[in-house]
C-alpha cells in the first residue's frame, strides 16, 4: 500500500492532482460522527476532529495545493469540536467547496457553510436542532446556560457564513412537529438552499466545476 492509500484509508484524504487544468485538489471527507474530547465506539465510523485539524493547517500552509473540497456525510458529533473545525475551514484563504452527499446533520452544518460554496446532492439533508448532550436537557440553570452559551456560537457562526438570518436559523432550530422526540427542521436539497444553507443543488462534477473556475480566478488563468 503507498502513501496516497494509506492517507485514504485512515483519514479518508486524497490529493487529485490529474485534471487537464492542472490543479492541485485535496480531497477530504467529513463522514459519520465528528469525534472530539471524547473517545468513541470503534465500531462507529468517525471523523477525528485532531486528524482533521492538521490536516486542514497543512493544507493552508502549502504552495503544493490549489483548493479543496470537502465531502460531507455526517450525522453531527461534538459541538465544541465541530465549530473549531468549521472555524479553520472557514480561515482558509484558497478556494474551498463543500459538497454534502448523504446528511449535513447538526454541527455538520456549521462544517457544511464554513467552505465558500456549498452544495448539496437532490436527496441529500441538512437537520438544525437544539444543543443537546447525549440526548438530554439537564435541569440546573448553569446548564442551560452553557448550551446556550454553545448554541449561540453555533447560529452566529452559520448565519454569518450563509445566507440564512440568525432569526430564522433559530425557528428552525426551535421548530415543533417535525421531529417526533425533539424539537428542529430536517431540509432536503433543494429546501436547503431556500432557506440559504446550500448555494445549489448538484453534484460531484458541480462541485469540481466551481472548484476549477475558483482556482483559475484566483491563479489569473
């Protein structure tokens, strides 16, 4: 097994690097649960937030790489984690997509908008919830405070990396009826990018052709 397999197979990179244009693309795929501070199941398929980091950093850093996209299919995971994920993604100054395949759940909507372009697959999902810890709202008020504490970083972040409002994001996340033990909004596709989570609906060839076109801009070709 090479190198190039190797980083496949245990953090799911790979540099794409045989396009006409030349380009050199970092693939990265956000996938299953994002793993923080906690230590999770191994029969869970995780992202590993100190894998992702690096990685992300190394990519910034390096003349080596043109752009990057993202392929995202998680169903949420640490909160704490996942912002400071998006957070790094969002700072990086080369051309980012991101393309979610599958679900955007949680803080995978923060990782979702963080990139410059966001685009989401037909039956592809977004889900917008309240803050949760292993499912439960605990009574003390210094409990609540801190989730909201954390679900304000969370809506502040995703409404100034989008075009959905703070408002509206937030009876989204509060909303009742849709979900039958919790409260929140499930998007699909074309639902995200009405509410202006997702700048379209498309593909994996949609999303190499803005990647293509943003590096070409940047590089004056």
């Amino acid at each position: 097994m090479d190198n190039q397999d190797r980083k496949l197979l245990e953090f799911g990179e790979q540099l794409l690097e045989g396009n006409e244009k030349g380009h050199r693309i970092l693939f990265l795929s956000v996938i299953g649960e994002i793993e923080g501070h906690e230590i999770l199941n191994e029969r869970m398929k995780t992202t590993k937030y100190e894998h992702l980091l690096p990685l992300l950093a190394r990519a910034q850093d390096t003349a080596e790489l043109d752009g990057i996209l993202l392929l995202i299919n998680t169903v949420g995971g640490d909160c704490s984690c996942g912002l400071a994920a998006a957070e790094m993604i969002a700072s990086i100054d080369k051309p980012v997509v991101s393309l979610i395949i599958g679900d955007s759940h949680s803080i995978g909507v923060p990782l979702s908008v963080a990139s410059d372009y966001t685009i989401i697959a037909p039956t592809a999902t977004m889900l917008i919830h309240p803050v949760r810890l292993s499912g439960t709202v605990i009574g003390a008020p210094q409990t609540f405070e801190y989730f909201k504490l954390i679900q304000d970083r969370i809506l502040n972040f995703t409404a100034g990396h989008s075009r959905a409002g703070k408002k509206e994001l937030e009876k989204m996340m509060m909303r009742k009826g849709m979900m039958a033990k919790d409260l929140g909004t499930i998007l699909v596709g074309e639902e995200a990018v009405k509410a202006g989570l997702a700048d379209r609906v498309g593909g994996i060839a949609d999303a190499f052709s803005w990647l293509h076109d943003a590096i070409s801009r940047e590089k004056g070709e």
